[in-house]
C-alpha cells in the first residue's frame, strides 16, 4: 500500500481513513472496537471522528478501541456542533474551541490530537478569532494540525490567508463530501487544495451507501439503513437518497460488476484516485461492510473505469446534493 502525504505536512497516511460516525449510534461497542482493530491490522492508520457524533460516544469508543495503539495511528476529530443547549456551547469561537477540545481530549483518553477539524464555518465569527484559538491549541501541544470541514472554497483560501498574514495555524487539509453523485468540489476547491498543498479528505465516499448498493431501486427503504434510522421531517440522510441518485447507482452497480468490483469498491475507489484526494474516509456500520472494502488499500482505478464513470456523471457535475448539511447549501438541487 502507498502511503500519502498529508498536504503540505510531513505526515504520511494510508490512502484510507476509517471514520467513526456510525460509532455508539448503528454500531454498538463491540463491533466498533472490532471495526478500528481490523482496519489497523489492514493497514489503515488514520481514523476521524467528531465531538457531535452519537453525542460523544464515538469519541469514547475510539478511544477505547485505540487503547494500547495510540502512538500508531493519525487520529483527527472535529469542534462546531452543538454540545449543550447553552449560547456558547456550539460554533468557532475560542471560548468554545478550548472547552471543546478538552472535551474530547477526555473522551479520546488521550493528551493530543492529530488533526482537529472546524467542523463547518461559522460566518459570524472572525476567522483570525478561531484560527487564534487553533493555533494556541498546537502552542499547548493539545493539536498537531488543523483543517476545516465542507467549507466553501472562498472560505479556506480566506483562511489561509489570514494564517499567512497574522503567523498563526494553517490549515492542513478540508474534509469536503465527495462522491460520483456529487462532484462539485472539482470545480473550486480541488484546483485550490492542488495549488496551496492542502489535503482532500472526502466524507461520503460511497454516496452514503446509495453508491454500494445499499439502497433498492424501488420500495421502502430499508429499515436499519441511515435514511430511515433518524425518521423526522428534516432528515438529511433521506434526502440524499433521490430518485436520479438511484438510477445512477443502478448504472454504476452494472459498471462495477462488469469490471469485476462491487459496487462499493467501485465507488470508494473511484474517490481514493480521483486527482487531488488524500483520503476518503470510509464509514462502515457493520465488520462485513469493512472487510468488503478493505481491498481497496492496494487496487488502483484503470483508465477505462476512470472514462466510464465520467460518462455517468461529468466532471464537476451533480447529481444529488451532498452538501445539504452546509447553511449555504441548503436548498436542493431542482
Ligand atoms: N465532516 C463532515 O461533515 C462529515 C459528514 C459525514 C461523515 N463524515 C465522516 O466521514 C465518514 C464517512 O462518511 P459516510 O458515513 O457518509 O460515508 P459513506 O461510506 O458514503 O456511507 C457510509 C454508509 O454506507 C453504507 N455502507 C458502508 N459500507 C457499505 C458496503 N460495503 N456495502 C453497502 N453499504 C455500505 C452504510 O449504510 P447503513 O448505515 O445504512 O448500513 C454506512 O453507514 C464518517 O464516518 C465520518 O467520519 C464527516
């Protein structure tokens, strides 16, 4: 397996990252510590998490899954979301930044984090307060980098140049959703990550499974997947299983088989060597839906799938709304 450079930093990472959202919600303990040693034992050694997921459980089981193996693995989480019900207790700013990270130090059973991520901008808040926060963090030796998360491109090239003009952290990496049926991010934000060295960790690599053949063409949705696990008026994971999602991921699940790939393979694949990816972080619920995707370590995209997949949807285009969890994203795609 060839290990990548994490943008601009010295720091090489499997072309693999395991995420942890589904931790402490689809995924009890113990299937979760098995998950973290089995993607380890592969060779995965990057895994993300965040302080909201599954209200800090996920924080808690990767910390226990790490336990004895911390020194081998990058390990990066994420501050924004909401964590309590108080005016303070959410956003970029560095009252919450600091109480945030020590939160998550605790869960993590840990004294540093690798790469500590802003979760999502917040537009009211002065870059260079939360960037003065951040890099305070990495004086303290709480944080090795930083990076942010499904910022518009606008945003980052902002931030980095508030680092550049003030001398505090820069950002290292964003974490954008990236998947065939949404592509956007080729047209702004991959260009500026290839031109200033930042790496590209993709979120949502098989389209939230729709990709993986998770999902059937027709009918209900399956009780246990994420769509129908939050049932609720505003559900973001219902709304990314649309209707020209799935007829594409019919597509894609012939072209993956006919190149001898699961669907799933195909998918995470297609997103591990799109030009300009560090990562894409694979979210499994399940030990089978891992070692189904583990191959992927050592397999490279042919040409021809690369042409193929383009005819599907094209380059920088859309085909279902990913970003619907960004405030000015929110309206869908017609
Ligand atoms: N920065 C952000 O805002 C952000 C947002 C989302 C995620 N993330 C990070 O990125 C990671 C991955 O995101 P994601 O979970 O959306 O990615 P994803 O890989 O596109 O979707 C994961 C879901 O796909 C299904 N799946 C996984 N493996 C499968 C397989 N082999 N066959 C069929 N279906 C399969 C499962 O759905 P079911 O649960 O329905 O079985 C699983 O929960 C997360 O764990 C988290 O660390 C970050």
């Amino acid at each position: 397996m060839d290990h990548r450079l994490l943008g601009r930093t010295g720091v090489r990472v499997s072309p693999l990252c395991l995420g942890a959202m589904n931790f402490g919600g689809g995924t009890a303990e113990a299937e979760a510590v098995r998950i973290v040693h089995a993607a380890l034992d592969a060779g995965i050694n990057f895994v993300d998490t965040a302080d909201v997921y599954n209200a800090g459980d996920s924080e808690r089981l990767v910390g226990k899954a790490l336990a004895g193996r911390r020194d081998k693995v990058i390990l990066g989480t994420k501050v924004h979301g909401r964590t309590g019900l108080g005016p303070n207790d959410q956003g970029n700013s560095r009252l919450h930044i600091l109480r945030a990270c020590d939160a998550s130090l605790r869960r993590l059973g840990t004294d540093y984090i690798d790469l500590y991520q802003i979760h999502r901008p917040s537009p009211d808040i002065p870059v260079d307060e939360t960037l003065g926060a951040l890099t305070d963090l990495v004086r303290a030796g709480k944080v090795r980098y930083v990076g942010c998360s499904t910022h518009p491109a606008w945003m980052v090239m902002e931030a980095l140049a508030v680092s550049e003009r003030l001398g505090l952290a820069r950002y290292v990496s964003e974490q954008p959703p990236y998947n065939l049926l949404d592509r956007r991010i080729e047209n702004e934000l991959i260009p500026l990550a290839q031109r200033y060295g930042l790496a590209i960790l993709p979120w949502a690599p098989l389209a939230q499974g729709v990709l993986a053949g998770r999902y059937p063409a027709e009918g209900p949705l399956p009780a246990d997947s994420r769509a129908m696990r939050q049932p609720g008026q505003a559900n973001i994971y219902a709304d990314r299983v649309t209707p020209s999602g799935l007829a594409v991921g019919r597509a894609f699940a012939d072209l993956a088989r006919s190149h001898g790939r699961t669907p799933g393979q195909l998918a995470l694949l297609w997103c591990k060597d799109q030009p300009g990816v560090t990562a894409p972080i694979v979210g499994p619920r399940t030990e089978e839906q891992l070692f189904e995707l583990l191959p992927v370590l050592d397999l490279s995209l042919a040409a021809a799938e690369r042409l193929a997949c383009d005819a599907l949807v094209p380059p920088g285009g859309v085909v279902t709304n990913f970003h619907n969890t960004a405030p000015w994203m929110k309206t869908p795609i017609a």
